[in-house]
C-alpha cells in the first residue's frame, strides 16, 4: 500500500516541497520510499546546495526563506 507525501529539504535560503509516496507494509522499516523518491531528494537537494533553482524546480515547489526579526 501506498500514499502521497511531501518532503521538505531546506539548504541555505532555499526550501523545496517534493512530492513522495511512501509504502507502508507489515515491515518494520514501514513506511519507506522508493529508490526513485529518494534519488528525486538527493537530486533537489544538490540543485538547492549549486544554487540550481531551475533545476530544483524540476521535482517539487521551490521557497526562498526570509528570516523574520523577533520583537
């Protein structure tokens, strides 16, 4: 069985949302993802570190994070 995701991999000022299915079975590594999933991670998560936006782009939503002053 499976269901959708979302991972978030922050690096530096920048944050993207992937979408995911994680499988769930009667394991006890339940639930996990696939070998695609976690190489669309490690693949966003190297555009993010290049500064690579366009290419981060390509597996999930893209933020820019902006610090907020605490008052």
């Amino acid at each position: 069985m499976t269901r959708v995701s979302k991972e978030f991999i922050h690096e530096g000022r920048y944050c993207a949302e992937i979408q995911v299915e994680l499988i769930e079975d009667d394991t006890a590594w339940s639930p996990y993802l696939s070998p695609v999933d976690v190489h669309k991670l490690e693949a966003a998560r190297a555009a993010l570190r290049r500064g690579d936006l366009a290419e981060a782009a390509k597996y999930g939503r893209v933020f820019e994070l902006t610090p907020v002053a605490a008052e």
